[in-house]
C-alpha cells in the first residue's frame, strides 16, 4: 500500500471514530420526573447520582429507600458546603461514569448509565467496582462511600438491621 493511500485510509478512519464519538457522547441522560432545588448539582447530575444511588441502596425488606431518606439531597447540601475543586471532582466523575463514549471504551457499554435497566445497571457497577483502571474503580468507590454512609448513617435504617444507635455521650 502507498503511503499517500495509508495515510488516507488513517485519516478517514480517524474521522469516522471521530464521529462516532461525538454520537455516542451525544446520548442522553434519563432525567428524573422531578428534581428538587439544589445547590451543587444539575439535573442531569442528580438523575446520575439518583440512579447509581438507587442500585447500591435499594431499600425494601423494611429498610427504606433513597427517596425515603433524600440521600441525594443530602450529597448535594454536603457538597455545597466542600470547596469548589471538590464539587467539580464529583461532578466529573458522574458525567464520565455516564458518558457512553467511557462506557464504551472501560466496559464495552455504549448506552449511558440512567438509560440501562436495573439488572444491566448492577452489572455496570460490578464491572467499575472490579476494574483494571483504578481511575474507574475511584470513581466507583467514591459514589458508593457517599451514598452507603449517607444511607446506613440515617437513624431510619438502625432499626432496620437491628442497631440501636451510637451511645450516649455525656450526660
């Protein structure tokens, strides 16, 4: 192959990838019904926190839900209250773990995140959990500490698992 042809091909390809990319970082965000007020998050931030939220807290059993306890709600007035590289941090990581062009390339998932159904959206979170790149197990553990210890550090859950609570101090 001449090398003017090669490097045709090369730049043809590269444009096709290109566009491709665009494509699939143009997918859109399942937004939620209703978002409350918030100060820290968009919609579209808060419908990818809701939704990772919602598969590493489910609820039922009598333990309640995320809603219940207005977990995102509360990530979002603690993250008001951390400086503004903090927030970005955490904004990005939401959008990357949504972006369908990272999915594709960390897991070979091209649909976004909010857009899977439950069972694919665990499996989404295993496969971050477990990966190679430590980028994305970060990212992963970084949600999953906020929301479980916003979750399990409500009083509501105590009685749930049969905690009565942290002692008494003082007094």
């Amino acid at each position: 192959m001449e090398r003017r042809r090669f490097l045709q091909l090369g730049l043809g390809g590269t444009v096709v990838l290109a566009i491709g990319g665009i494509g699939l970082g143009l997918r859109s965000t399942r937004l939620r019904p209703e978002t409350p007020d918030l100060k820290v998050f968009n919609a579209k931030e808060y419908a990818i926190l809701w939704a990772m939220a919602q598969r590493i807290c489910p609820g039922g059993n009598g333990l309640p839900t995320i809603d219940e306890l207005q977990i995102c709600q509360k990530l979002d007035a603690l993250f008001s209250r951390m400086a503004a590289r903090d927030q970005k941090d955490m904004k990005l990581a939401l959008n990357v773990f949504e972006n369908a062009v990272a999915g594709l390339v960390l897991e070979g998932r091209i649909t976004p995140f909010t857009q899977l159904d439950p069972e694919a959206q665990d499996q989404a979170l295993a496969r971050w959990r477990g990966s190679r790149l430590e980028t994305a197990r970060v990212i992963y553990r970084s949600v999953r500490d906020l929301v479980a210890g916003t979750y399990w550090g409500d009083p509501k859950c105590f009685a749930a698992v049969g905690y009565p609570g942290p002692p008494a101090l003082g007094g």
